[in-house]
C-alpha cells in the first residue's frame, strides 16, 4: 500500500501511456521519451536508450520489459510488477472481450479502423521523433554514425527476420569496443543477483511442456488450457523481435499446424483457430493501444470458445498471464546482471554501438511503417503526410501530453467518418 501512495502519479501516467500508445515497440517508445522523459523525467533520455537497448537482447515483448524497467528503476520489483500490470491489462481486456463479440461486430470494427484511421500516420512520427531524439544523443561520431547507416540497411531489408536485432547489437557493441578509449565515468555499484527469478522462469517453461504432453496423451479434461498455456509461454520465451516475428509463430501453431491430417490424428484435442478469426484479431490489436502481445488474450479466447464462457474467458486469462510472464521473469533476472557488468570499460564501451544500432533499427522501423502509409488515393497520402509532419511538430514545439496529440487524431478519425456520412 505504501508503494501505491508513493508512486500514485507515476502509475497513473503508466495508465494514461497504456491507453495512448499505438505503433507497437518502436511507436511505444516515442511515447515514453515524451512522458517518462520530458514530462515527468522519472529517467534520462540516456538511461531509457539504454534499457531500450538492453530489452532489445532479450525475448519477449520489449516496450513492456522497458516500461517495467522504468518502474523497477523507481521503487524496485514491487513497483516493476504494478506498473507491468497496468501496462498490460486494458489491452488485454480489449482483445479478451473482443473475442467474446467477434461474430457480433462484423460492421462495428470497421466503424473502429476508420475512427483510428491517422493513428498508423501518428504512429510514424511518434517513431521519427523517437529517432531524432535518440541520434542526438547517441550518434556523435564517424564509427556510430556508420553502425547506424548500417543497422537501418540490414533491419530494413531484414525486419521480419527474428535474429536481426540481437545480432546487429552484439556486433555493434564489439564494433565500438574494439577502441580502448572510453571508460567508466562513475563507478556503478553492483546490484546483488538474486536468482529466482531465472529458476522460476526454466521451472514453468519445463512444467508448461511436460504437462502439455502428459495431459494430450492421457486426454484430461484440463489438457486444453495446459497446451494453450504452453504454447503462449513458448512463444513469449522465444521471440525475438517483437509482434512481427510473433505473429507468424502463432499463426503456425494455431492456424497452420491444427489443419494437418497427421497432427490431428495424432492429437485430436489440438488447439484451432480460423484463419479468418486470426487475422481478425491481427488486425484489431494494430488498432487499440498497447502491447502487442496483448493479441494473446484474443487468441486465447477463441481457442477456447467451443468450451463454454467461463473457459472462453479462462482462455483469455491464460493467453495474457502465458505470453508477457516470460517477458518480466527475464528482465527482472538479467538486469541486475546487466547493471554490474556496466562498471567494465568493455562493456561501458559497447554501449555506445549498442546505442547506435539501436537509432538505426528505429529510422529502419519508421521507413518500413512508411509503406503502410502508401495508398492509390494520393489525397490520402498527402494526408498521411501531413499526420506524420503534424505529429512531430507538435512533439517538438509543444508540450501537449502523447495522450492528448493521440485524442487529437482520433477525433479527426471521428469527424472524417462524420463527414462520410
């Protein structure tokens, strides 16, 4: 409770992101240098590049495990999980009801899409701005101005591919790390590491696929939501590169694998989505704000549909708890460990690539979403250009609140579709 009244207004600002951050990871970042940074300054600009950076070697939903690192830099583990909670509950809660009125909204989630009809433009300048915010700090010479040309190039060309950021930032960070130049300013005072968190982690990943298997072949009653557990837990556990690699994974699990005669045969009780249902769901979690991931508890949902209500909503509840789990259990591990090897001049000197590659997958992320912008209509890409150029304006120039530039934009959605009318 004591936590709570101290950090009021900080949860509260991760409530007001939570249902004012749209683009995904990269748009989601934008957001919180606006917030976290020039609004409320719970961070530096240095030190959320570097968590950034961080989350970017791990798997797993890495605008959540940044904003949990923000909370957990302010009030420790007890804060780190609120404000994870927060962060991902009224996505989750969208997705999970959304599965329950699917067949019902066929006419309502396009009436949806329209009203969001400049957030993909506004996403993109929020990820410009992040861009132009992260080169001034973290691009100040010949070798990290070359990481980043590079790392916009090869994360362009290679954005889908689930191994590209890991790998760009471990050959930057050894890039900059071949010069003996820079070292510590300050001495970091090691955090002690507390274990748990990576035994709890192996513990549940070796439980969900046991008891996966166990229960699929002695057909129990709960074999379902153990399978649906497992799959999400995998998925969150493996997933490198956010909702663009997790998608595709899902799609095989629950789409493509659950149609073949051999799988089937060989375990009825395999979980089934539709296709049309999936890319449904696909569609709307890219028009609400939050996670990504969040997509699972629609997923979850609907693999649970035929079962009932109350196992529907169960299947909501796995979906969420199975996919973000991995997430928190990682960075709540690895930072600390993180933390202490920042006091090495090895690692001190890495960051700096690890930074630059950072800007550059970010400038990458901005000219890929850039594509979705282009229409046949080009009033409606001079539009879509104006929303981008809009919204880094006002970014820039003035002091309006992400939450307020995002209702901005959802009220042109609104006064468009009156306008259709």
């Amino acid at each position: 409770m004591t936590i709570l009244l101290r950090h009021i207004d900080f949860l509260k600002a991760v409530f007001l992101h939570s249902i004012s951050a749209f683009g995904g990871p990269q748009g989601h970042l934008g957001m919180m240098i606006k917030t976290f940074v020039n609004k409320r300054r719970d961070v530096t600009e240095q030190e959320l590049m570097d968590y950034n950076a961080f989350c970017q070697l791990l798997p797993g939903a890495s605008s959540t495990q940044t904003l949990t690192l923000i909370g957990y830099k302010r009030g420790g583990v007890v804060l780190a999980v609120l404000t994870l909670i927060i962060w991902i509950l009224p996505a989750c809660f969208l997705m999970g009801a959304f599965s329950f009125f699917l067949k019902y909204s066929g006419q309502k989630a396009l009436t949806i899409m329209a009203l969001f009809r400049f957030i993909g433009p506004m996403t993109v300048g929020f990820l410009a701005y992040a861009a132009y915010r992260a080169f001034k700090i973290s691009v100040h010479n010949t070798i990290t101005t070359v990481i980043m040309a590079l790392s916009a190039i090869g994360t362009f060309l290679l954005f889908k591919t689930p191994w590209i950021f890991p790998i760009l930032i471990v050959l930057g960070g050894f890039v900059t790390n071949l010069s003996s130049k820079r070292i510590p300013q300050k001495e970091i005072l090691p955090k002690k590491i507390k274990w748990t968190n990576i035994w709890l982690f192996a513990i549940i990943f070796l439980l969900a696929g046991v008891g996966s298997e166990v229960s699929r072949k002695n057909n129990w009653p709960s074999h379902r939501p153990l399978i649906l557990f497992e799959n999400t837990y995998r998925f969150g556990s493996l997933v490198f590169g956010g909702g663009n690699v997790l998608i595709p994974m899902m799609y095989e699990q629950f789409v493509a694998r659950s149609v073949s005669p051999q799988l089937i045969k060989r375990n009825p009780g395999i979980i089934k989505i539709n296709k049309n249902d999936f890319y449904t769901g696909w569609g709307m979690v890219r028009a609400i704000p939050g996670p990504v991931f969040s997509v699972a508890a629609f997923m979850g949902g609907i693999a649970m549909k035929e079962s009932g209500p109350s196992m529907q909503l169960l299947g909501c509840v796995i979906g969420a708890l199975g996919i973000f789990l991995p997430s928190a259990l990682l960075v709540l591990f690895f930072f600390p460990i993180w933390h202490n090897l920042k006091k090495y001049a090895a690692v001190y000197r890495a960051l700096e690539g690890i930074n630059a590659v950072v800007v550059g997958i970010m400038i990458a992320a901005t000219f890929y979403m850039t594509k979705d912008l282009y229409t046949t209509d080009w009033k409606g890409m001079l539009l879509n250009g104006f929303v981008v150029l809009a919204t880094g304006s006002l970014l820039k120039f003035t002091k309006l609140p992400s939450p307020v530039i995002v209702s901005i934009f959802i009220l042109l959605g609104w006064l468009a579709i009156r306008a259709a009318l």
